[in-house]
C-alpha cells in the first residue's frame, strides 16, 4: 500500500503466531528471522502464547503480543488419566473423560485463543498471517486468517499424522513452509500439493555465535571438574527429546570413562514437570555417583557447547531440523545424532558429526565412546561441521527465502521473489 505523502510502499505487517509447548528452537528461530526481517517491506507483529522470560525478550526486537493459550493444561491431564490403571478397568469411561477434556480445551484454552487473536488482526489488520507452528495447534491462526481473508502461511516443524481432521486443518492455509526435505514429503501425504510448499531450512545469526565463548566457565557454574570428559544432551524437557536413552547411554559408559559427567541441557515446559521430576529420581540412582547436572535454560548457549566435549541430540521420534544440531555444528563441536529424520539431512556421518541408530542406547554409547577414545576424531569432524553450517544455515538465506514466499503471495514481485515458490525442485537448499 503506497504511502499517501511520499508515494512508495509502505511496509506490509506480518502477524507471526507462536504457540509451542515451550521456550526451543522453535521460537529462536522465529527470533532470527524477525530480528533480521527487511523492515522496508515487512513489519512483524509476534503473538505468543506464553509471557513468561524469556519471551519477553521478544518485545525489544518487534511489536510483542503475548494471548495466553494454555490456561488448562490438558496434556499433563490426558498423562494422568492414561497413568491412572483403575480408569481403564471401567469400559468407555477414559473415552468419556477424554472427550470431556477435549471440549475443556476448546472452550478453555482455545476460544480464549481465538479471540484474541480476532481482536488482534481487527486492531493491526496484517496483510499475512505466519503460524510458527503446523495447523493443529495453530487452528486459532489458521482459522481467524480464514475468516478475515488473510493469507496464512505456516511453519511445519515436526512429523505429521494423517487424521481426518488434520488433513482439513491442512487444506486452509496458503503456503506451507516445511523446515527439511523430509516434512515436506511428510506434508504431501496430507494432500499438500508440491506448489503450496517450499521446504526451507532453519536460520541461524552464525555470525553471533561466539567461538571463542568460555567453556570453562560454564563447567565452572554446574560444578564441572575442567578434566571431565563432559557429554550434553541439549534441548527441552519433553519425553520424546531422549533423556532417558541419554542417561541409559551414560550408565553404560561410566565404567569405561571414569571421568564421565552428563549433562542435561534445556528448560521444561509446564506441562511436562511430571517428566522432569521422573529424569531427577533416575539421576539420583548411585551408580551415577553425582555425575548427572542439569542445567536448565542456558542463556548463553556457546558457552555451553563449547563446555561440552560432545554434544548429543537424542530423540526418538524423528526431530525435523533441530535447532541444537545447527547450533553445535556451527560451532563445530563433535556431533552424535540420531539416524532418522532431519538429522539425516543436516549431519554427513563420518564426515561432520556421527549418527546412531534410533532408540538404541548401546549405539549412542559407543558413538560418545569413539569420541572419546580419538579426540582427533572430534577435531577432525568439527572443522568439517562449521564449514558445512556456514555454507547451509546462515539466517540471510534463510531470512531472502521467506521473504520471497510472502512477496509472492501478496503480489508484491521482486527479484529475489522469482522462482521461490515450489516444491524441493527449485529449492536453493537441494
């Protein structure tokens, strides 16, 4: 829209809806991309479902909107119900129960949401809606951009399943941006056709991650001995991120790395305290001996992966491109992931870091293991990993792609818009 005075083109809002189960490489990401947003032709406007630190940080970079959208939590609900033995001896009753939770949903957390967020695009009125997150938990943005007739465009971060509703959800926004190869295959067997998705990579501000941050400083904080052999896992306190296998790894491992510390990494979404409080109780065991920390939210993340001596990605579930994967390899520190997933696309084994098989506890041992027992090794994968970050995950690549997609769905062509839309094909990353 031209500028009455001056006659150029104002800057186009951009409503960024974020609503994940915590504070995790999802809402950095969403960070690095706002922070470094063309504001000639884009203004952001961030709606987040918390308001918590550090979320609030968000306010210094862009126009922050915080609409709570959990005000009953109803999956820390659904686990009890689902812990509970007695209730499934009664017939139909979990039915019953879950369905009722499911309404409380709706008109607890989900109408609040909605609302707000209504409220919001009357008052700012975006030229496009960008859901940080798939449709399903993001109906509210997906269907509030549907009823105003603003283009929707979402993130896709994770693995999807195919139910009915699901495949509606995926029918309504415009464009679909898929975080690897691998989502975006996952999002075409919804009914997804290859021009409403362009799968982009993740982006990173490589260039403030500080490689000479000190590590020992960070050991120094959590009680770290400087000659431990220190192994982290990285990444919020949810049960399919893997700390379990991590610490089955590290039982496995103590008698063969006396010096081995373990590290768990990563804040903990409320909902998932039950889960924290089940990683402290195995921790405690004896034959760990004190040597399992948890650190919880780490602000300065160099710090703590230049304090690690290998830095491990656990999940089992397939993660789509994690943020820690990025991170870690930018910083070149030696690498273990598992073999599935976005990792598969990020990580060349043998090369920039080492993958083991899903699951398997005695496979992520014996990766640590090598590493420890050839340190040239970690070196050697390091130097390979940063040179590969830099060429493939630098947030002004990621930043021009996205552009580009909003540039073609408002009409607004440019140069770098051209060809931006499209399947993997025409994907700069493939």
């Amino acid at each position: 829209m031209p500028d009455a005075k001056s006659g150029t083109a104002r800057p186009l809002r951009v409503l960024y809806v974020e609503n994940g189960i915590g504070y995790g490489g999802a809402v950095i990401c969403l960070r690095h991309l706002v922070r470094n947003l063309d504001r000639s032709r884009f203004e952001p406007i961030v709606v987040t479902g918390w308001a918590t630190e550090p979320y609030r940080g968000i306010a210094d970079e862009a126009k922050w909107v915080p609409i709570a959208d959990r005000r009953l939590d109803v999956p820390g609900l659904r686990r009890r119900l689902e812990s509970a033995r007695w209730l499934q001896r009664v017939p139909g009753l979990p039915w019953l129960l879950g369905q009722a939770l499911a309404r409380a949903d709706d008109v607890v957390n989900f109408l609040p949401s909605f609302l707000g967020l209504v409220a919001t695009i009357v008052r700012e009125r975006p030229a496009l809606i960008h859901a940080n997150n798939e449709p399903l938990c993001n109906r509210a943005a997906v269907l509030a951009g549907k009823l105003f007739g603003v283009p929707v465009v979402c993130h896709v971060r994770g693995d999807q399943r195919g139910s009915r509703l699901m495949r509606w959800l995926y029918s309504l926004p415009d464009h679909f941006i898929p975080v690897s190869r691998w989502i975006s295959e996952g999002v075409g067997a919804l009914g997804v056709p290859a021009g409403k998705r362009t799968y982009v990579y993740d982006g990173i501000e490589l260039e403030k991650l500080d490689t000479g941050a000190d590590g020992g400083a960070f050991r120094d904080r959590f009680g770290v001995p400087r000659e431990a052999f220190a192994v982290g896992l990285v990444g919020l306190l949810i049960p399919w991120k893997g700390q379990k296998l991590f610490l089955e790894a590290g039982r496995q491992l103590l008698e063969r790395i006396p010096n081995l510390y373990l590290l768990i990494v990563g804040g903990t979404p409320e909902e998932c305290r039950d889960y924290e409080r089940e990683l402290h109780a195995a921790a405690a065991d004896t034959v760990f001996g004190g040597r399992v920390l948890f650190t919880g939210h780490v602000s300065d993340m160099a710090q703590a992966y230049l304090g690690l001596d290998v830095v491990v990605s656990a999940s089992t579930s397939p993660e789509p491109l994690g943020t820690v994967v990025i991170e870690s390899l930018a910083l070149g520190r030696p690498l273990v992931a598992p073999n599935h997933g976005g990792a598969v696309e990020m990580i060349d084994h043998e090369r920039t870091g080492l993958l083991f098989t899903p699951g398997d506890a005695r496979a992520l041992a014996g990766a640590i293991q090598r590493f420890h027992d050839d340190p040239a090794l970690g070196v050697r994968l390091g130097r390979a990993a940063r040179e590969k970050a830099l060429r493939t995950f630098s947030v002004q690549e990621h930043v021009a792609r996205v552009q580009a997609i909003y540039e073609r769905l408002l009409d607004r062509p440019s140069a770098e818009a051209t060809g931006a839309i499209g399947e993997e094909g025409r994907s700069r990353h493939g």
